[in-house]
C-alpha cells in the first residue's frame, strides 16, 4: 500500500515539475509570414513555455500582429537592434526557462505536439535535437534537411560534429540554458550560431538524438555575395575552433563530396 502511494505520488510531482522551455523569436518586417510562427508556439499542447519575441521596430504592419498574441507572448520587445544576433542576444537575457529554442520569423514548431514530444522522449540531458522540415512560402515540404543535405542526423555530438559540414538545424537545437553564452555578434555576422552552437556542445556532458522534425524552416533564395561572405565567415570559425591545418583539410573533403555528388558518384 505504502508503495502504491509512493508510485503515484512521484508520479504526480514529476508532472508538476515539468521542464520549462524559453522559445524565442526574433523578426523584423515579417507581416506575411509572422502569423504561422506565432500560431506554431502559441498552439503547443506543452504549457510550460516561455515565449520571447524581439521585433527590430518593424514598419510593414508585424507589430499589429503581434499585438494579436499577447496573450501568448510572455516578453515582447520592439525596439531598433544591432543585427539578428545582436537581437537573439536580447532574447536571451530574457530567457528564464530550463532550456531554449529559436523560432525565428518565418520558421515553425512542426505540429502542435512538438514540444510535448521533445519532453516525453527527454531525460534532463543538456542538447536535445532531431530533423528539420525545409518548407517553400506556400508551406509546401520540401524534404528534411538530412534528405536535401546528404548529411544524416548525427548520432552522437560534440565539438568536431560541424567539422565537415552542419548537419543540425539551428531551429531543431534545443540546450539547457546554463551551458549556453551569448552570440559573438561582434565577430560573426551571419554564422554566430554556428559558433554558438559549437561552445554548447562542447559544454555538454549529455544529449539526446530525437527521430523526428522539431521545426520548419522556410527556405530562400540566397545571393552569391551573401553565400561568399558566409563561406568567410564560416572558414574564420572553423580556424578558431579546429586550427588552420584541420579546417583546410575538412574543406577539401567536403568540396571533393560535393563533386562526386554533382556527376552522380556518391
């Protein structure tokens, strides 16, 4: 009887004490599109969310919107920033939860039960990630990051799992909330999350991989100025954590992939 009792009651404090989990939302002009990332935290089946959303002082109409789910956003800040991560930085000063996620504007929660899913398959550990869902402006699929990538999910991470290419989705990227910095916004202007992302599996002492979509990502078009500039930025990163030696070679092996993919090789 005694046991019984024990059983449920363990059962019903580790309901009460349920992880809290900070989503933030940086955007700035997203009128279009805002409503969908809104609707895809607000409409989540796990109730233990803080939601944060960092507006850049939108002109388009975004702010109207947001104004819509207040009751659903727990910070709201609209004011002129710095950059994207000048703003994620701002989110996160604002965070408060166990662990955090970024939802940016534009990108989704998969389903309404995303989080609640993350959660039931979770054990406490520090990084918690699985697929992500690329999406075109219709919401049409478009196929998971791995499929379009070639690069499957890892199965175990840590500092060197970016080495030879990203295979994590900045938007399926769940990390505990004390083993994660700030953005180096002032040395990395478009791959501070790869950067971020890096120190925080280097903080890790656990993770777990999750076998489904966490997000969606809206996919777009990108200038060849703006891909030569993160290409820079990103081999000046791959120096800073793997040294010159290693990166040079890693970009060999990743340029050599992907002209055998190009004439049908691998």
């Amino acid at each position: 009887m005694a046991s019984t009792y024990f059983g449920f009651g363990f059962k019903q404090i580790k309901k009460m004490n349920q992880d809290k989990l900070s989503i933030i939302t940086i955007c700035y002009n997203r009128v279009s599109d805002i409503s969908l990332t809104l609707q895809s935290v607000a409409n989540q089946s796990y109730k233990e969310i803080q939601y944060i959303v960092i507006d850049g002082a939108s002109t388009d109409g975004t702010l109207d919107v947001l104004k819509l789910y207040d009751s659903k956003i727990s910070n709201l800040v609209n004011e002129r920033d710095k950059g994207i991560y000048n703003a994620m930085n701002k989110g996160l000063s604002l965070a408060t939860g166990d662990y955090v996620l970024f939802i940016n504007g534009g990108d989704q929660l998969y389903d309404d039960q995303t989080i609640q899913k993350v959660f039931e398959h979770s054990n406490g550990e520090d990084i918690l990630y699985g697929e992500c869902m690329f999406i075109d402006e219709n919401g049409t699929h478009l196929g998971l990051r791995t499929e379009l990538t070639n690069r499957p999910l890892p199965e175990t991470i840590n500092k060197n799992t970016f080495l030879y290419g990203s295979n994590i989705s900045h938007q399926s990227f769940i990390a505990k909330r004390k083993i994660i910095g700030q953005f180096q916004e002032d040395d990395f202007k478009i791959v501070a999350d790869l950067d971020w992302m890096i120190k925080a599996m280097n903080a890790s002492k656990s993770y777990k991989k999750l076998n489904f979509p966490i997000s969606k990502f809206l996919a777009g078009g990108t200038s060849t100025s703006h891909w030569k500039k993160a290409m820079n930025e990103r081999f000046k990163l791959y120096v800073r954590h793997y040294g010159l030696l290693k990166t040079i070679l890693a970009h060999l092996v990743i340029a050599q992939k992907s002209v055998f993919k190009k004439i049908g090789l691998r």
